[in-house]
C-alpha cells in the first residue's frame, strides 16, 4: 500500500481561557472583537464567535494572573484593528489596563484583559 504524501491538516475549532470570571471576559472579548456571545453556561462559562471562530471562557476560582513581564506567558492574544488609538481607547473604557511596560515600541501595544492577562494589540497588516 502506498503511502499518502498529503500533510495532515486541523482546523481550530475552539481556544479556552480562564480568568476569575468567564462571563465578564466573553463580554469583554465579544466587544472587543465585535463578535457575539453566543452560549452561557450559568455563571460558570460562556462562548464567543464570530461564526466560523469560537472562544469559550471560564471562570476558575482559584485563578491567578501571570506576573507580566516577570512570568514568562503561555498564551496569548494578538489582536489587529484599523483604528488602534481608539480600539485602544475603547478597550480600556471597558475594563483593559495599560501597563507600563511596552516591549513593541511603536509595532504594537500590550495591554492587560480585565482578569490581568496581557494581549497586544496592533495595526491590520502589521507584525506584531
């Protein structure tokens, strides 16, 4: 029998985050991406997409943001918007902090999620 040369390909159906409140930061996400939450799971849980993209949070209790930059990351967000001073703006209106620390110079800008996890946030077309 021959051997397939066809490289094994996946698709992301799901990324799941944890903070000390899952509903708060579907909300969160949801605006920040434009996006919809789309299911709940009591005060326990809930998902986001945008339809063919789904990101579900949770809350863990005994959860504990990384010590950024001293802890070094798992995981994070890249986020791109066409108008990043206002996205910006608008992010921390709704619960994000900046933090003194901005490693991107002017390619882009860390900022803290309301349960303290860092995730930058860039110009569309831009390597950030």
């Amino acid at each position: 029998m021959a051997k397939s040369n066809a490289a094994a390909t996946g698709t992301v159906k799901c990324a799941a985050f944890w903070g000390h409140d899952g509903k708060a930061l579907a909300d969160f996400y949801a605006a920040a991406l434009g996006w919809k939450v789309t299911q709940t799971f009591g005060d326990t849980a809930a998902m986001i997409s945008d339809g063919t993209t789904t990101y579900v949070f949770y809350t863990a209790e005994s959860f504990k943001a990384p010590d950024w930059p001293a802890d070094e990351l798992v995981f994070h967000l890249d986020l791109t918007f066409a108008d990043v001073e206002a996205a910006e703006r608008r992010l921390i209106e709704r619960g994000a902090t900046k933090p003194a620390h901005q490693p991107g110079g002017t390619h882009w800008t860390v900022l803290l999620d309301p349960s303290g996890q860092p995730f930058c946030i860039s110009a569309a077309g831009t390597n950030g």
